[in-house]
C-alpha cells in the first residue's frame, strides 16, 4: 500500500490501541494504520470499535475490534491473547483508555472517593494491566514499543480535576518504571501528554465545569475555546496531531527514546 508518510513505515507490524473506537485513540490508530500497521482496536464500547475497525480496514490494513475493560487484568489478558490469536504477534500496545471520573463525576472540590478510584482503576491500572499482560511475549522477542497516553494536566494538578491530573501524573510515572524494567528485553515505554482535544471527553468537561460555575450564557464549545488563550501556539489539538507523536514513538526512528514524556500541546507545558 501506499504510505503517507515513508519516514515512518509500520509495515508489517501489529498494534493494539486501548479505547481505540473513538477520539484520539481512533486517530491513533487511523495514523498507524496508514504507516502500514494491523491494528487490533481494543475498548470498552465494542460497536464503536468495530466502526473504527471498518475505517482502518479500509486503508488495506487488517483490523480487528475487541471488547475489553481495561480496568480489568483477566480482560486485557483476553485481548492480547485474542491479538496473538488473529494476527500472531504484537508490536505496538498504545494504552489510550481513559476517563474522567466515575459516572455522574461533578468536577467539584477535590472529587469523590468514587471518582478517585474510577480514574485510577482506568487511567493508571489500565496502563499497568495491559502492558503486563503484552509483556512476556515482547520480552521473549525482545522488542516492542509501548506509549501511554497521559496528559498536560499530569504536569501540572488542574482545580476540580484533582482526581484526574493525579491519574495522569502516575501514568507519567509508572511509563518510567515500566521503561527502566523492560530496557533489557529491548523494549521502549514512552508516554505522550496531550493538551486539549474536543473529544467527548473534554466535551464532557465542558458541560460539568459550567454546571459547576453556575454560568447558563457561555456554551461548552466557547468554554473550551477560551482554555487556549495560554496556549503559546493557540490551537488545539487533534486526534491526528496525537497520532503523529504515536507513530513515530512506536517506529524504528525512536529505538533510543524510552521513558520520556512528550507534551503534545501546543506549548502550554514546557517541562
Ligand atoms: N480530550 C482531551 O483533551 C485529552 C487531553 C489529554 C489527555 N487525554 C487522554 O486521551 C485518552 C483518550 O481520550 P479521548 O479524549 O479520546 O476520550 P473519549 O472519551 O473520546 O475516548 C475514550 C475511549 O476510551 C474507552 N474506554 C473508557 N474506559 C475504558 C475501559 N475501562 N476499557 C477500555 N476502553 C475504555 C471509551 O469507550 C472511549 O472509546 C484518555 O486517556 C484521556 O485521558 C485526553
């Protein structure tokens, strides 16, 4: 197939895209399967990754959609094992899943007990589940790229979203523990800190935030927008912008890349 973009040529390889069937891990996994890539699109809402699977497929890639709660070990080991199944080998694990909250989350004080352990179960032991579960069969051949997708907000703790940004911050973390303990087997762990994405999760901040402020003038969109006034390069982000960093992390082009986490931000955090 044609590539678009041959600097980063994924041919041949396989990937695994948590929370794959929509926003930015849908764009992760379009961007990877145009590099050459077989995806296996791994989430929670299965109709959604069986959309995805269709678009990817249509590349002239192999995709195949897998339900999985990330949340879950016995469910993450299921997915590489059904991966492993369809495709024979896994390459690439993008750890993408993630939430805001539990459900009904209000982004009031310092969040919830439930909210506390809702993130933490997705946003950190997901990481941590689905990359022990891929691990032994990386390690025994001795390569394999991982990428966690964390978030500027793991940079710097947000108000409101203190439960979150902890999450985010731990999976900042825990991308370095895993990078020094599987350096040996040849294997890179990388994580990736987007800024802002109008994806149904920012969508969804947006309308508890200004629930929470009591202000029924300003729309969820204009909310948004105005979170980029501090952006040095004033723009938000796409899902394809998070894409790019992910491909060319899961590339050979990065074999001396490991443990680092990328702001892909428009330059609001610049550590
Ligand atoms: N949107 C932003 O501005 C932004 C910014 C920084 C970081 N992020 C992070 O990017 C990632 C993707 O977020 P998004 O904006 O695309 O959100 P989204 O809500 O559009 O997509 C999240 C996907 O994850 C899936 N998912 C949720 N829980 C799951 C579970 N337990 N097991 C498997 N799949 C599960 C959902 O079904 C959904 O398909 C998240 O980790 C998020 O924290 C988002």
């Amino acid at each position: 197939m044609a590539k678009e973009n041959a600097y980063i040529d994924l041919t041949g390889r396989v990937a695994i895209v948590t929370g794959g069937g929509n926003g930015i891990g849908r764009g992760i996994a379009l961007r990877l399967g145009n590099a050459g890539a077989d995806i296996a699109i791994a989430d929670i809402d299965h109709a959604a990754a069986a959309r995805v699977a269709g678009e990817v497929a249509a590349l002239g890639v192999r995709a195949e959609a897998i339900e999985v709660d990330v949340a879950d070990q016995p469910s993450t080991d299921a997915m590489v094992k059904a991966s492993l199944g369809k495709f024979g080998r896994v390459d690439i694990l993008v750890n993408n899943a993630g939430i805001g909250g539990a459900p009904g989350w209000t982004g009031r004080g310092v969040g919830s007990t439930a909210d506390w352990n809702a993130v933490f179960e997705v946003n950190v032991l997901g990481i941590v589940h689905a990359t022990d579960s891929v691990s032994a069969h990386m390690m025994e051949r001795r390569s394999g790229k991982i990428v966690n997708i964390a978030s500027a907000a793991g940079r710097r703790g947000s108000p409101g979203f203190a439960h979150y940004s902890a999450s985010k911050a731990s999976a900042i973390n825990v991308t370095q523990a895993f990078a020094y303990q599987l350096a040996p087997y040849g294997i890179n762990v990388n994580s990736v800190c987007p800024g802002v994405l109008w994806t149904s999760l920012w969508q969804d901040i947006s309308k508890r935030r200004l629930g929470m402020i009591g202000d029924s003038e300003t729309t969820g969109r204009k909310y948004f927008e105005d979170r980029l006034v501090n952006v040095p390069l004033g723009r938000e982000q796409t899902p394809e912008d998070i894409g790019n960093a992910v491909a060319f992390l899961s590339s050979d082009r990065a074999a001396s890349i490991t443990g680092q986490a990328l702001n892909v931000d428009g330059g609001a955090m610049m550590n």
